[in-house]
C-alpha cells in the first residue's frame, strides 16, 4: 500500500490553488466586462420625448473590484497500521504479494482564437488637420501642398486652404481621393480614403425651443423648417381597401374633395399623396416603402439634398417617425446599401453601408423612436437598383412590419379626413414637433455667450437643411478670427472649438505601405502599420497547427487545402478558419480527433492535449494559450512480494491498513464598489460623440 507522503504528493495541491486564485482573477475581468457594457449601454440610451443619454442625465457605473480575497484549503490524513501475531510451535513459510503499476491515459483539451476585424484589408494610416493653416503632406510619391505649405522638397499639389476648417478638410479629402485607385486610374498610392470629425472641445449650446433645435453636446439637429404657427403637421392615413373608392377632403384646398379611382391600396395612397404633398409624401404597402434616403460618394453622415424626389430627407425621417410612433407594435429594419465600384477595397462597400443604416437609425431614435423597434443591416454594395446611375444604389432602404397600409404627408391645415369614413380608413394630424405650453414663439440658439434668434440673426430656410446652413453661418460669423465655429451637414449644426480636427483614415492600395511624412496644419496620427502587423489579418498570414501552416488567401479566393479565405467580417474569417482545421483532420493533413467551430469571431479547437497553437500575427489572430490544455488520467496499482518465516513454529502474521484523506476549500472574497474614474468617462463620452453624434 503506498505511503501517505505519496498519497499527498498526487495530490497537486499546488495546481489546485492556483486554479482558486484564477477563478478570482476571470471574476474580475468579467466585472470589469459589465462595467463598460453598462456605461455603453448608459450613452446609447435616450428615453422616449428626451435629447440626453443617461450619462448625461448623471447616470455613472459602478466599478466592482476585490478588495481582498483568501484561498483556504483544509485537508485531513489518516494512517494506521495494526498487527496482529498468533505463534504455534511448527515451521511453516508464507508468501504476501500484491502488484502497482502506472498508466497514463491520453487526454483532450480545447484552446480558443479569436480573430481581430476579419476584413482583410491592407494597412492603414491616420492624420489629423489640426488648424486652418498652411500645411504638407507626403503619401507614398505624391506630395499635396496645403494653401502654399513647403515640405521636405519644397514641392506639392496645391490644395486651396478655405474659409472654415472643415471646408479646407472637405478640400484635403477631395485632393487625396484623386490619388486614389477608386478613380480608376491605372495606379494609385491610396486604395481609399475617408473622413471624420473629431470632437474633444466639448463646446455645446443651448436652446429656448429644443422641441426644433434639438442639441446634444456639440451638435443641433433642426427637428423641422421652424414656421409660425400653426407650423408642419403631417396627415396620416391609413386605407384598407379601395371599394368604395377613397375620397379625401384636402384642407390644403378649403376642403376640396378629391376621389381617387385607383385599382389597388397602395396606389390610391400615392395618388392621393400627390394631392397632398407631391415632393416628399411617404406610403407604406406591405412591408415596402415608396421613400428612401440617399447618399453622396463615400459618405455616410448625411444624406444628400440633390438626388431623388427627396430634396428634405429631414421631413421623410419625420414622417416615418410619426409613422411608428402611430402604430406602437411596429418594427422597422434599414438596409443599408452602396454602389458597386471596381476595384473597391475589400470590405469597405459592407461598412460604408452599415455606417449608412446606423445614422438613420440615431436619427430616427432622436425623433423618439425606441432603438429597440429598429434594426440597422448593412447590405454592401449593389447594382439591383440602377446598375449604371450609381447614385441610385448609395441608399438606405425602410422595411417595415406590423404597419397597416397608410400615408404619411405634410400639411399646413389642422384637420384632414377620409370620406366616407369607414373601420378601414382614417386620417388625422400630427404636429411634426410638439412644443411645450409655455415654450416661447422665437427660437433663441445660445453659443459662447452669444444668442442667435431666429428671424434675426439668422433667417428660416423653406427645409430643415437650409435653416441648418443658415444658423451655422451666423455662429461662424460671430466667431470669425477665433478658434470657435460651425459647419453644418444636412440638418445638423456641428459646432467646434480649441482641439477639434478632421481625422483621415488612409487604406494602402497594396499590403506593401507608402511612406507617409507631414508638416505644419497636418499631423500623422497613426504611420501605415504603425511599426507593428495591422490588426486585421492578411493575405499570407498563418495559423500554425503542430508543425502545419494554415496560410489566408485573399477575400473571394477559393482555399486550396491548408489554406483559409479572408471573410469581409471577423466572423466570415473565424467560419472559414473553423472549417479549414476540420477539413485539415479529416484529410490527414492535420492530427485526427481535431475539431473547430465558431461561433462570431471566436474560434474553439479541441484536439488532443499538448497539441500546439501559433499564428505569423499574433495582433490579429488571438490565442487563448499557445497549446491544447487538458491533463491526462492515471490509473496506479502496488506491486510487492514479502516471505514470512519460522523454523519449528507455527506463526500467523494479521497485518491491517487504514488510510483515509479528505478535505476542503473555500474563497472568502470582498467585494466593493468604486465610482468610475473620470478619464472612463471621458473616453467614453469622446467614444459615443464619434460614433453616436
């Protein structure tokens, strides 16, 4: 029978308690998970009829940590040993013998690697316009020389400074995309370019009317064209059939009654909605929606004014709003969509349109719609709804359920209704904003001490885009020669101050990076791989398996056995990969008994244990351990002989074990709330301002 020294040294005590500490340590990172969640969760909230997230509204999260934590373990031994002796004059001779042996099993584990953007795209750089000033940039062999800026050479393609920041960025942007291959030219250095507005003053404004100037930090939405009373109203109405023929008195036209004699539901609505409103009334048939909202080129912040029959996309935002909010089981999905350019760079189309879905889903949750009636689906590029008019296919699409067939159209009068009236049709008006009783009649804009009154200051646009344009020029002409000033996109005023800037993303058009220098007003923010390997993996990377090479190929590449296509998304590359390592064991190219699947951007392999993991880019390809964990299982048995003898006696020899272990653990842990640091919070905040303007 083995010792209890032995007994105790299998015991691996000292694994055990590590396994306690662990236990405490993924606790925390998982506590520290829920923290950000929550504070993400907190700034992307607005409650319904409010413009303020709840952190601005004061919310904070709490941060868990543990203060203390103690790993007890308690473990009891018993051994004894009793012997029992019976003698009789004789001689006898008695053998005892018992076997031990060791046998190690084989065991299986799993690891897991998770995969970084999964985009495939080639390396990328940042640079920032900090200043209205002169300035040089140099990008691979093209050098751009901002309003007469001397670089290294002293040369430069001139680019116009203008006379706000953001114009000279817009400017910038224009002169670096022709250096891109996206213009189809034969070469390019750039393989795309985009911009966005970085905000870090944290300038803000407030307002008399905020049920027609809606701000939120460094932003002011026009809600509406700001009339005197009785203002925009929009008539909304529903049509179940068209027997007998639908007859609507216009108001519009000191209660005309026009009769329509269309055949089906949805065209009596659009034709009683070009009586109404013929520039930009909304029908609903179906899941279809007869509106949709475009974009210009490589943009995805605001739609355009000049393309399409919507020249106010605002009043189509406010319709559909309206829409929803008059049928509260509704849900809407906005597909995303862009035009399909060769040669495009990869992925980029997918996020351009889902960056498209996702600003009219912010615009529609600040018209009080909740964000969790809404889905925002990007589709990637298309040609399915005009291949040769571009402009057609840069759209986000309204696909509605839940919505009975219905109208949406402006009107200036207060009544509206169907005749003859009917359980299947109706019409009633809706105010397009909703002031309070006490709300003055003039709107007053306040920035920097400074009060813009509407009418005065700055004059009401016929739309929402034009009043936006309007007010932002009375606040930059107020703050002319200061660092202070607007701009405005759409319907927004964007405001901006001491530390704002325009931030370029430039994509390589090959995995080979350009050189990239720049002086004066520009500055380089992130250098093309910023001397480590990009995040997101690349043509030619690997996954090692044991002593096989895993190799990526190119997006839309079809994998040749050992490699992996490149997915436009992080999940697409995890599928592949997952099914690149079955298919791998299954061949016999890799060990048999290997497994993978994935789930999002995670892949799980499970294998023999030991099995070793590696990856050529480890920034991209993230390894839960650098082998398969698991621990084998033994099985052990005693191996011993002893010869017991007398001479002329009769010996009986009792020899009795007792051995017993048993024992117990316990965490005694604190655990303790403390307030979020306030650069979180500002991370956070700056974070939601990019992504959720």
């Amino acid at each position: 029978m083995p010792k209890a020294g032995k007994i105790l040294a299998d015991l691996n005590i000292s694994d055990f308690i590590r396994d306690m500490g662990l236990a405490i340590a993924e606790a925390q990172t998982k506590l520290d998970t829920n923290s950000v969640d929550q504070t993400l969760r907190m700034g992307q909230t607005v409650l319904p009829g409010m413009t303020q997230n709840l952190l601005s509204l004061g919310l904070r999260p709490a941060f868990y940590h543990f203060q203390y934590a103690d790993l007890e373990v308690n473990l009891n031994v018993y051994y004894s040993t009793t012997v029992d002796v019976d003698v009789n004059f004789n001689y006898d001779r008695e053998n005892e013998s018992s076997e031990y042996s060791l046998e190690t099993s084989s065991a299986s584990g799993s690891a897991t690697l998770t995969v970084q953007d999964g985009e495939g795209i080639p390396p990328y750089a940042c640079l920032a316009l900090v200043a209205n000033a002169p300035g040089h940039l140099t990008v691979g062999t093209t050098s751009y020389a901002l309003d007469g800026g001397v670089g290294p050479n002293s040369t430069g393609l001139p680019v116009a400074r203008q006379d706000t920041l953001w114009e000279t960025a817009q400017e910038l942007l224009v002169a670096l995309r022709n250096n891109s291959s996206w213009t189809n030219q034969a070469a390019g250095d750039l393989g795309g370019v985009f911009m966005d507005w970085e905000m870090q003053s944290g300038v803000t404004a407030s307002t008399t009317r905020p049920d027609l100037y809606a701000i939120n930090r460094s932003v002011i939405t026009v809600r509406t064209s700001p009339q005197a009373a009785p203002g925009d109203n929009l008539v909304i109405a529903r049509l179940g059939s068209v027997t007998p023929a639908p007859a609507l008195l216009l108001p519009a036209t000191n209660g005309t009654r026009y009769t329509s004699t269309a055949a089906t539901v949805g065209a009596a609505l659009a034709d009683i909605g070009q009586q109404v409103d013929p520039a930009a009334f909304v029908v609903v048939s179906g899941a279809d929606c007869n509106r949709a909202l475009y974009f210009d080129t490589d943009i995805h912040d605001v739609p355009t004014t000049t393309y399409g029959t919507d020249r106010e996309p605002s009043a189509v935002l406010d319709a559909v709003a309206a829409l929803l909010a008059e049928n509260p089981s509704a849900s809407l999905v906005l597909e995303g969509w862009a035009d399909l350019r060769t040669p495009p760079a990869p992925g980029y189309n997918q996020r351009l349109s889902q960056k498209r879905a996702d600003y009219v889903l912010r615009a529609l949750t600040s018209r009080g719609v909740a964000a969790s009636r809404l889905t925002a689906r990007g589709m990637g590029a298309t040609v399915d709804f005009s291949g040769s008019d571009l402009a057609a296919n840069r759209r986000v699409v309204f696909k509605f359920a839940g919505v009975p067939a219905a109208l949406v159209a402006r009107t200036v009068a207060a009544t509206a209704a169907f005749d003859p009236t009917g359980a299947d049709r109706e019409a009633r008006i809706v105010p397009r904003t909703r002031a309070a009783a006490n709300a003055p009649t003039t709107a007053v804009v306040t920035f920097r001490g400074t009060d813009f009154t509407q009418g005065t200051t700055f004059a009401v646009g016929a739309t929402a885009e034009s009043t936006a344009a309007n007010l932002a020029r009375a606040i930059r002409d107020a703050n002319a020669n200061t660092a202070f000033g607007a701009f405005a996109r759409g319907d927004r005023v964007y405001l901006y101050g001491t530390g704002d800037h325009a931030l370029f993303t430039l994509f390589a058009r090959t995995p080979t990076a350009p050189v990239l220098s720049a002086a004066g007003s520009i500055r380089v923010a992130r250098r093309f791989g910023d001397g480590r390997p990009p995040a997101s993996p690349q043509p030619r990377d690997t996954v090692v398996i044991d002593n096989v090479q895993l190799v990526a190929v190119e997006t839309g590449v079809a994998p040749q056995p050992g490699q992996f296509t490149l997915g436009v998304t992080a999940a697409d590359t995890a599928r592949n990969l997952a099914a690149a390592i079955t298919a791998g064991s299954s061949s016999g190219l890799l060990a048999a008994g290997l497994q993978a699947q994935s789930a999002g951007n995670i892949v799980t392999v499970s294998g023999p244990s030991g099995t070793m993991l590696g990856t050529s880019n480890p920034a991209a390809f993230l390894l839960s351990a650098n082998r398969i964990a698991g621990k084998p299982s033994a099985d052990r048995e005693e191996s011993s002989e002893r010869e017991l003898r007398a001479l002329n006696v009769d010996a009986h020899l009792a020899v009795k074990y007792e051995l017993s272990v048993s024992g117990s653990s316990t965490i005694k842990a604190r655990l303790v709330a403390v307030p979020a640091p306030p650069q979180f919070l500002q991370a956070i905040g700056d974070y939601l301002q990019r992504w959720y303007p």
